[in-house]
C-alpha cells in the first residue's frame, strides 16, 4: 500500500480510536461494553471530518469472523466490502458477471448458469433478462426516487463504500494474484458498479418471482413468429412446476422466537436456522456492523448484501423464513383476433409492449457480435413462453418487480432495539421480499408477522377471478387470474406503501410469551395454543395438515416447555436450545420404522415394481439396529431417507395413515403408520435393489454419504421430517459448484437476550470463505461435523479478550 501524508495522519487517528477502544474495554466486564467510549466516538468522526473518504478497522476474531468498526456508514460499507471480498471474491465477481448481463461475452451463450436460488439457464437468456433490466433504466429510476421507496441516505453511503471497499481490495491484490485459483487472472474479474450491487439487490428481492422466469420471459416468441413456436413453448402446467420446484429445493428454514414464559430465565431466546444452498452468491456470510453509538449489530446476510439480514442486536434478535404467500401471479390474456401481440382489457385491444434487448456474445472463434432479441410486455408484466398460442398467453406480475427498499428496512432492523422498532420498520417501508419474520426482544415477547410483499388479492377476487381451467389447476399453488378485465387487478390496501399489495393491517401477525415458531408452513399453527386466521389464501392455506419438519419442530418444543425430553426440568435455556437444535431426529422414523421393520421381518421376500423378487433381510436388520437420527454415524438412516422418500416424504399420499389428519390435533395426525400398504412393501423392494445395483450398503450412514471437502455431516432431509435438514454428495465442496453443492442448514444462531447483554452461540456450516485454499473454507464445517458451536464475541471487551484477534487498518 502506497503511504501518504493524509493517509498516514489518518491511519494514526484510527489507531488512536481503535487503542482507546481496547484498552478502555480490555479488562472491563461484558455488562459495561455495549458502546464504545465517546473518546473512540469523537475520535472516528474526527477521522471523517478532516477529509478521509474511508477509515475501518476490520478486527478479525476467531474463524476468521470480521467485526467491522467505523465512524460513519460509507467507512463502514468500505470495511465490508473489503472483508468480504478477502473471502469470497470469485464467487461475488462471477454473480455481478451474472447480474450485469455479460456472461455470453466473455464465456459464450450456449454455457449454463446454473442460479442455486432460481434453477440453470443458458447464458444466453439470462443475459437476454438481466439486460432487459439494464437497458430499460429500472434501477436507475428506482434510485432516483426518496426514501422509502428509494434507498435512504445512509443505504446509499453503506452501498457506495461496499463498493468501493471490494474495489480497493481487488486493485490491492490485482486480478493476477488472486488467491482463489477459480478465478484468479479470468478476464471477467472486474471492478464493480453500485449499479452491480443494486441490481443484485433487486434480483434477490425479485427470487420468489420474476427470477425464477429468466428462461420463459427471455425466450417468448408470439406464434406468428415461427411455424412451430407455439407448439415448441412449454406447457404452462410444466413450466410452473419446473419453476416452483426449482425455488422450493433451494430456499427453507427453521424460526423459533422464545418468550419469558418459555425460557428458564424468563428473558427472550432465538434460534435461526435457514436451510439454504451451500454453493453460489446464496450462501450466508457472518458479520458484526458497528459505528458507536449508531448502530451495533451482528449476523449474516447473503453475499452481495451490505447490511445483516439475520441476526441481533444488544435488544432484539430476528431470523427469517421462506414464507407460503404467493409473491406473484399470472394473468391469463385473451388475445385479438389476428394479432398475437394485442390483448383484451375489458373488450378493448392493448398492444404489447415491445423491447429489443442486445446482448454481446462471444463465438466458438473467439469474436464477439451482438444479438437482438424482443421481449413482450404487458400493463401486468412480461410475457412468458408457456403456452404462448394465437389466441392466449400469459403475463406475470410480480409484487417484487421494482422492490428496491428491502436494504431500508434490514439497516432500520439493524438499528431496532425492541419489537416496537422492529414493527416501525416493517411499516415504514414493507420491503421484506420473501420471507416471514420471527423476533423477540429482551422484554421477553416473541413475534411472528408475515409482512412482506404479497400481490392484494382477497379471497373474494380469487374466487371471481381464478375461472379458467388453467387457473383452477394452478390453485392455489399459484394464482392465475382473468386478464381479460380490470375487475381482477389487484387491490390497494389504505396503508400500503404501493398499490396492488396488502399493507401492515392486513399482515398475519402474532405476538406471544411464550412462543412462536415457523418451519416454511403457512401462519396458520405459529402456535398450536392460538391457531392465526382470518389471512387471505394467497398467504397460505389454514387448517390443513403440516409437514413433518413443522410437526417435529413444534413436538420438540412442547416436549421442553413440559420437561419431557430428558433434558432436565421445564424451559428453554441456551444450551438446551443448542441440544435441540442439532439433535438431528427423524420424525418419519420415529412414527413407522417399527411398523416397517415388524412386516419385513415377517416377510423377509418382497416383490419390486418390476416383479423381482427381493431379499430384504438385511436391510430388515439395518433399520432395526438404526438409532432413528440423522447423526452422521446412523447406520441405516440413509436406506430410510431413500424408503420413505420413495414413498413420496411428507407429501405423499395418506393410504399408509391409519389416522386422518385432524384439525383439532394437527402436531399428531396424521399417524399411525400401515407398512403392510402394498406400496410400502414394493417401495422397500425397490430401495434393496437399487442398493444393492449401485453396490450401496444397506446399513450406510449419512457421513459416509454426504461430505463437504471431506467433512462428514450430520444432518437428514426435510422429506423424512428432519429439523436440521443437509443434504449432500460424497464429493460435495471439493470445487464449490452450485450443481455439486449441499444444501441446508447454513448459519445457525442460538440467542439469549439477558439484562447483561446477548449469549450467543453460531454456526457458519460452510465457514466463511469459498476460496479451497483459505484456513476459513471449513474450519466452522468440522465443528459442525462435531456438533460444537461458536462462543460469538460481541462486545468490544469479548473482541479484544479473543487470542486470536488481527486487524486491518483502511483508510482510502
């Protein structure tokens, strides 16, 4: 680094600061060292004050986690930036390739993108739809606009430092020199644009709809086009399924906010526990964010974001859950007759919006042209591919669609001390894109609310609205709607911040003392004591049977509130919150392993579907000996993950169900397993000989099956009813790529909210790097292998105590 006479007197004045800080805080106790002395305060604004861009500390504690300290939010985005691109500079440089539309340049357009959130594309079309993004100015309009609906001063300070701190580490290290051999000398490494990272904002506030259509939006073509167009257009049914499949394998999570009523200390506790892709920009990253006195938080957030989206602060902590509310729907248009670019509103012909998108690629010679192609728009939205004919089509319309303020509302949660807070916030801007939100505070309350994004569409317009064959198929997985009048557009809530979506008053929300809980079911049973109703249907259906995961979630959690788990009397502490969490139990096997191993044992010869007859003896005994979990040394576990996933998992159908669900007992029906079901007999049949073809031991654990670089993980999937849902291959890790990756738990945090400060214990399953070559690529995955956790350093005397603790001084 060069050295200058501004620079020098800067670093000094950090130094200064940063010395004030440890040897103030150094011997002090944890209860005294939730701020920083104002002597540190005045000395940071000092720093910017007489003229420096940037001045950070990036103090690193054990595991390589950054706690980033700066006197004012653009140092502070700088320090992240910079941080974050130490780690993980690849895979941020490869998605900004990704959301400026220059994959076909520089790596061809027949190469695929494989998004871990949104399913592959060719490079091609998702050029052809980030493009269309670009080129129509959508961002830019969006930040032209003030806050709420545009980014509030300090989102655009923190967004301009992140960029520029990235930048500054990448002109440090040269592209040259990288330590990541994926992408160190590539020609696309490049510095980034704030348009980069808002654009990546915008797409992953867009994931629950609009992204997941890259291909069909990128690929409509009207009939009159081409001779086969509408017959080579995907079936709608299909492209739906394709889409929700792809969204639902890689998004999930587990959410308990605990209430005093709950808690052996009568004080609030959390446990986050996203289940999302180990591979790819998906992945979480661990942060602590302090500018004393301003803001104080700590948590992760996925790659490319510049605030914590998970996480606490000295008062309040919060995790999210992919929420069942529909983000989006589909509008059925009835074309003119004669022009399939027209279409029918209340009797009259609209014509389409056109656009011609260019996207440079790069030929098998090595030379670049360009390519043109015209996307279709709607007053609803883009025109998709699907079912395309001379006579329909279809047109989305995403809530999302130009949600650029969701970076407001996490840096105002960021900041929040109270639920009282963190409810303002959710008010104020009504930005959170796909999630639902479980919180609870140091008084003790605990918190669920769905407040996000989601289309206004009652039940009532449902009911009028959903009248075609299409529409009636899709419900109510999704909502394809009359385009025909404008009778079924969306309604507008009077305290909505935009039209077309449902405002605050309208949210399922319930506040508790003792507890509320989410595991991807709809709001419906938050808590079994007080069932939420009364919600529009595009927000999930109510009263109806819940997943297993939800089930055993919400079993464990009566089970500890009555003392009944075996771990000592009545109420959560921290570390029974911990135990629970990674006691990685099967529900599937706790209701019908008996019942299967009772019929094999009586019928050690079954017949598979294609009339084999199969010895399954073996496997009989394996399941017997198996110790009903998903520890990474459960013999036999793996043979009932594939049995009962065969079996469809906890979708599957209820002939094997003694009992029927019931509404008035939904944690314990449906139940009692029928293994004598034909299809039972023939699935177990099935799953030995497919064992024994790919020469699989019937009595395999799950360690021997799903590695990451190596390390062995616990964990079961979501289908067999696991809480702590992995999954993953025997290679996965060892090149980090979306299409080999695991997928699953990925930052865990366990929180007590006490009188004298937050106790914290973490877990990055996947560390925090996705560099091979960094000490922090799976040191925290080796304790998650051992089911250990993270003692997380909060305060600055927790900081500074840590033996382990470097720092980086910027200043730019």
């Amino acid at each position: 680094m060069t050295s200058s006479p501004l620079r020098t007197k800067r670093m000094a004045a950090v130094l200064a600061a940063v010395a004030i800080v440890a040897g103030t805080l150094a011997s002090a106790p944890a209860s005294a060292s939730a701020a920083s002395p104002p002597a540190a305060t005045t000395t940071l604004a000092a720093l910017s004050a007489d003229g420096a861009h940037f001045a950070v500390d990036i103090r690193r504690t054990e595991y390589g986690i950054p706690h980033i300290l700066a006197g004012d939010y653009p140092s502070l985005g700088y320090g992240y930036g910079y941080a974050f691109a130490q780690d993980n500079i690849c895979v941020m440089a490869d998605r900004m390739l990704t959301v400026s539309g220059e994959r076909s340049r520089f790596l061809g357009p027949t190469a695929t993108v494989d998004d871990p959130l949104a399913g592959p594309t060719t490079n091609l079309d998702s050029d052809l739809y980030y493009q269309s993004v670009r080129q129509a100015g959508l961002v830019q309009r969006l930040l032209a606009q003030p806050a709420p609906l545009g980014p509030t001063a300090q989102m655009r300070q923190l967004v301009d430092g992140y960029v520029a701190g990235y930048n500054r580490y990448l002109r440090d290290t040269g592209v040259a020199h990288l330590p990541d051999a994926t992408c160190r000398g590539q020609a696309w490494v490049r510095p980034i644009t704030a348009l980069d990272l808002w654009d990546n904002i915008l797409d992953v506030d867009r994931i629950a709809g609009s992204a997941q259509f890259k291909a069909p939006i990128a690929e409509a073509v009207p009939p009159t086009a081409g001779a086969t167009a509408a017959h080579t257009s995907p079936a709608l049914s299909t492209a739906l399924s394709s889409t929700l499949e792809a969204k639902n394998k890689s998004l999930g999570s587990n959410g308990w906010a605990l209430g005093k009523d709950a808690t052996a200390g009568h004080d609030g506790m959390l446990l986050a526990n996203p289940h999302y892709p180990w591979a790819g920009y998906a992945r979480f990253y661990q942060i602590q964010l302090t500018i004393p006195g301003v803001i104080d938080v700590t948590g992760a957030s996925l790659y490319g974001s510049p605030v914590v989206e998970i996480g606490h602060t000295r008062g309040l902590a919060w995790t999210h859950i992919v929420s069942t509310a529909n983000r989006f729907t589909l509008y059925q248009l009835a074309l003119a007759p004669g022009d399939p670019t027209s279409y029918l509103v209340d009797g009259k012909a609209i014509p389409m919006t056109r656009q011609n998108v260019s996207v440079t690629v790069r030929g098998t010679d090595g030379k670049l042209s360009t390519v043109v192609r015209t996307l279709y728009s709607t007053k609803y939205g883009p025109v998709l591919a699907a079912s395309w004919t001379t006579s329909s089509a279809f047109a989305l319309d995403d809530a999302n669609a130009d949600n650029l303020r969701s970076m407001n509302e996490w840096l105002a949660m960021d900041t929040s001390q109270n639920l009282d807070q963190l409810h303002r916030a959710q008010d104020t801007y009504q930005a959170i894109p796909f999630v639902n939100t479980i919180a609870v505070d140091t008084a003790g309350t605990a918190s669920y609310s769905d407040a996000g994004v989601v289309p206004n569409v009652s039940d009532a317009e449902a009911t009028r609205c959903i009248d075609t064959p299409a529409g009636r198929q899709a419900y109510p997985e999704t909502f394809i709607l009359d385009g025909s009048t404008t009778a079924c557009a969306w309604g507008t809530d009077p305290d909505a911040i935009t039209p077309g979506i449902f405002g605050p008053s309208h949210y399922p929300h319930l506040p508790r003392g003792d507890f509320v809980a989410n595991s991807n079911n709809s709001a419906w049973l938050t808590n079994p004591a007080a069932p939420i109703t009364g919600y529009s249907a595009i927000y999930g259906n109510v009263a109806t049977a819940r997943s297993l995961r939800t089930r055993l979630g919400l079993t464990m959690i009566g089970q500890r509130l009555a003392g009944t788990d075996g771990l000592g009397a009545p109420g959560f502490t921290l570390g029974d919150l911990q135990t629970v969490e990674l006691n990685d139990r099967d529900l599937s096997g706790e209701m019908a392993r008996d019942a299967v191993v009772a019929m094999c044992r009586a019928n050690p010869v079954l017949t598979a579907d294609d009339g084999t007859r199969v010895d399954v003896g073996a496997a009989c005994s394996a399941l017997a000996s198996w110790d009903g979990r998903g520890d990474a040394g459960s013999h036999g576990e793996v043979l009932w993950r594939a049995l009962f996933s065969r079996l469809g998992g906890s979708s599957g159908q209820p002939s094997w169900w003694r009992v029927p669900f019931d509404p008035a007992h939904p944690v314990t029906t449906p139940g009692g397993f029928t293994a004598d079901d034909p299809n039972v007999r023939h699935s177990l049949a099935d799953v030995v000989q497919r064992f024994t073809a790919t020469h699989t031991p019937v009595d395999a654990a799950p360690g021997e099956v799903q590695e990451w670089d190596g390390v062995p993980l616990n964990g079961c999937s979501d289908d067999e009813g696991c809480f702590d849902v992995v999954s993953s291959s025997p290679t996965a890790g060892q090149n980090s790529s979306v299409a080999d990756g695991a997928f699953g738990s990925s930052f865990i945090m366990t929180v007590e909210l006490t009188p004298s400060g937050p106790h914290t214990r973490t877990i990055l399953t996947y560390s925090e790097s996705s560099n091979p070559s960094s000490p922090h690529y799976t040191d925290q995955t080796v304790l998650f292998s051992h089911k250990q956790w993270v003692t997380e350093r909060f305060s600055e005397a927790e900081i500074y105590a840590d033996p382990q603790l470097r720092s980086t001084i910027l200043a730019g």
